[in-house]
C-alpha cells in the first residue's frame, strides 16, 4: 500500500515550523496528541484506506524532513499507510477501567519520538474500546497548529469537504491586494514578508546580544535591528516570574493525560451571559479554580498564587487554514488560582482577557519563534528559554463542529487532543467545544503532577459552584 512520490529537490521549511521541529528535548517532544472515541467500532483496514484517499491528499502527510546546509526542507517520501496507521492493544484488564488504560498509553505514546525517517505522523487504533474503537493520533508541530488540524480533521469525516487544489505555481501578488490584506485581514501575512526579507539579520543580531564578543560589526540597518530585537527580548524578559507551585520545576521523562465529562455548552454561555462575561471568561475562571483546588487539596497555601498559561492565538485568515504550518503567536495570561470566589474569579479572568486585547505581544512572539528558527540550537534554547522561565502552563482552547460527526460511519462521540509544552514546562490544559459540550483535557509530566485526574476532578465541581452563585445574586426586575 505505498504511495510512490515523485522524487524532487524539497520544499524549504518556514522559520517557524524549524523553530518548532527542533524544540523537541528528552522531556518534551514537540507533538500535537488528539483522541476520538467512536461508536460503533471501526476497523483497521477501513481506517488506512480513508487516511490513505484523504490525508494523504496534504503534502505535509506524505513529506518526511531532510536537513541541509540551507536548513530544513520537505521531501517527497514513499509512504506505506500501514507503518503510519498502526494496531493498538490495551490491557484486558486495569486498574480504572478502559479509560484508565487508554490515558496510560496516550501519556506513553507522548514520550515516544515519532520516526524522523518518514512522514512525522502516526495513528494509533484502539479497534475495540468501550463497546466501540479508539483513535489516538500523534501529528509533529512543524506540521502545522491547531486551527490548520481542525481544517484536516474536517476533511476525514464523513462529507468532508477535500482539501483544496494546491496550484503549480500561485500567480503573483498585486500591490493593491498586498494592500487590502495589511488593512483587512490579520497581518500575519505582513509579518512573515517582513521577516523573510529581514530574518536572517535579525537572526544574526540575537547571536551578537547572546555573545556580545563578536561585536556591533554591520550596517546601520544591522544596529537598528539589533536593536529592536534587544527592546522586544527585554520587555519578554521584564515580565515576571509567576508564583513558585508545586507545578512549576524540573520535568522527568513520563506524561499523564486525563479528561472530563463534557459540560453542556448552553450552560456555560447561559452562565457567561448572566455575568455579562464571554465563554472563554467563564472556562478559563473555571481552569484557574480547578488548579486552585488542586494545590489546595496537596496542602499549599494558594492566597495570593498566580500562575502564568501562555494561550495560543490564531495569525492566520481562516480560509488559509488548510495551508498548514504554523501561524499563532502566544499571549501570557496570569490566572488567579489564588481567588476562591467563582464569581470574584471571572471578573478578574475577564479584566484581565480584556487588558491583553489588542496587544502586539502574539505577534511578537510569533516573530521571535521565526527568529529562533535561524539560529543555531543553543541560541534557540536561550531565547526560548524566556517563555518557559516564566510560564507554568500552555493552554489551547479550540472550537469543534457544534454536532456531532460520523467518521467510516459511526458517530465521533468525544475527542480530545493535547499541544506540547517547551522547555520546562509541565502542565498542558486543553478545552475543546463538541456537539454541545465543551471538555477540559490534562497533561502533565509526572515529576510535578503523577495524577492529572486529580487536576480534571476539579473542573465539574469550580463551574457547579460558579452557576450556584449567579443564580444566588440579586437580579433586577
């Protein structure tokens, strides 16, 4: 069943999706980690023949990684569906059930590199789970974000619409279009123009801050550069560590995943709308109780405690979505674990949420993974250092379809998926909306947290007593 490329000299991999391919470490891999739950079962051969005829069709799924002297490049490569879409088989029996089993394997799979001879993907089927199949996937960063995947993953349902043509050659950009996208739409497209034609000197320039010995020698538009980035470097650096937590340290080399009945989505907007505060107010309060509770439950003193989540925010034109890659920067939100108040809780989540909109700094960090791109490995470790230094979480919150799916015929009944943490980083949260729920996801290096179920426990109970107390307030009539 191997597909047969076309041999040819590669396609040059964006700054970004370097930066992203080489942050891999012994304690975090640089993997994107989804599950889906199906009912009825499905069956392998079904399953490689749908990925075969439909994710296939992206070139990103049938294009392995080759390193050169220029760098990173996509390289056509001949791809057995079968080592790709691989058997799984969980213990009979376990301690915790079926899921137990599944969360085990999913937190052993996140620690396992994916072959960086093919295609840097792998699917994992569970044929039979819970009176149904289990599908895990594993996807590498460089790949593509999280928007870019749910374009995918829409593809291979059933009546999913093909991916879109790719052009032999796009015809060129005329001025006033270049003009109408830096007025209309994100300017992500601005950004990248300006840093392919000044990346490599701004590359050059962070190697000159981190080792001053090689002197200010270059252009005026070199000391410039140099200078901008050093303004943007210490604004990073000038933000303060959050609070030291149990959470925060050095990681092992064990992952634990763990997730949660969904909530019902009506609920949550109903609540939000009662408090005159958005969804996202409302999930990222209950994600801040939820640690609060945790730590307070291991015997910490939470008053006061703030930790920093670094949450991902999408650059890109959502028609471009299918493109793949990696466009979303990074916006540090500090959540009040500390306020055991729900409602106190959402209104300084939302005074918070409101502060950070129309800040530059996604784009910023957008900008800087491009940089980090350039540079040589323990340059990037350095510079990517001053987001994991000061962050305790990465969290990701991405809408689904609003119903339910049906994949090879049988109904998607829940999904889930985890984004990787850099550096030291230890604690992923992941909230997913989904055919009338929305559901939170754990994952956590062992050395800091052994039982993300511990964390997840608390997500049901933080939006009860949140709903309990809106409708305690006083309304007008």
């Amino acid at each position: 069943m191997k597909q047969r490329q076309r041999a040819g000299p590669g396609e040059r991999m964006s700054k970004v999706d370097t930066a992203w391919l080489r942050m891999d470490s012994a304690s975090n891999l640089m993997m994107i980690i989804g599950v889906w739950t199906l009912r009825p079962a499905i069956r392998h051969a079904d399953l490689c023949r749908r990925m075969e005829e439909r994710l296939l069709q992206y070139d990103r799924f049938r294009q392995r990684v080759e390193d050169d002297t220029a760098g990173m490049r996509w390289v056509d490569h001949p791809v057995d569906i079968r080592e790709h879409v691989v058997l799984e088989r969980l213990p009979k029996r376990s301690a915790g059930g079926a899921q137990a089993a599944l969360q085990q394997r999913i937190g052993e799979l996140a620690m396992r590199p994916l072959d960086s001879g093919r295609p840097l993907w792998q699917a994992h089927l569970v044929e039979d789970y819970e009176g149904g199949s289990a599908l895990i996937v594993r996807i590498h960063h460089c790949i593509a974000d999280g928007i870019a995947l749910i374009s995918v993953t829409m593809s291979l349902v059933d009546g999913g619409a093909a991916p879109p043509r790719r052009l032999r050659k796009e015809a060129p950009e005329a001025p006033e279009a270049w003009f109408a996208d830096t007025l209309v739409k994100p300017f992500t497209d601005v950004a990248l123009k300006a840093l392919d034609a000044a990346g490599e000197g701004a590359a050059r320039s962070l190697e000159m801050l981190l080792d001053p010995k090689k002197g200010m020698a270059g252009s005026l538009e070199l000391a410039r550069l140099a200078y901008q980035v050093l303004g943007d470097a210490a604004a990073m650096a000038l933000m303060p560590d959050d609070s030291a937590t149990r959470l925060k340290g050095k990681p092992g080399n064990a992952k634990r995943v763990a997730w949660c009945p969904p909530l019902p989505l009506d609920e949550v907007r109903a609540v939000g709308k009662a408090l005159n505060c958005s969804i996202n107010d409302v999930l990222l309060s209950c994600v801040a109780g939820a640690i609060g509770r945790y730590l307070r439950a291991q015997g910490d003193a939470v008053d006061g405690v703030e930790i920093r989540a670094m949450i991902p925010v999408n650059l890109r034109p959502l028609e471009q979505a299918h493109k793949l890659g990696n466009r979303f920067g990074l916006v540090p939100l500090v959540l009040p674990v500390g306020v055991e108040n729900p409602v106190e809780r959402v209104y300084e989540v939302r005074r918070r949420m409101q502060a950070l909109k129309g800040s530059t700094q996604p784009l910023l960090a957008f900008a800087m993974l491009a940089i980090a791109g350039l540079l040589v490995k323990p340059a990037q470790d350095a510079l990517l250092h001053l987001f994991g230094r000061k962050t305790t979480a990465v969290m990701t919150n991405v809408p689904g379809p609003r119903d339910k799916v049906k994949f090879l015929g049988s109904t998607l009944e829940q999904a889930m998926f985890w984004v990787p943490a850099s550096g030291d980083i230890g604690l992923g949260v992941s909230i997913l909306s989904y055919g009338g729920g929305v559901q939170f996801g754990v994952i956590t290096d062992t050395a800091m947290c052994p039982r993300p179920q511990d964390i997840i426990d608390q997500f049901a109970p933080e939006f009860e007593r949140l709903a309990w107390l809106t409708l305690m307030l006083p309304w007008g009539e």
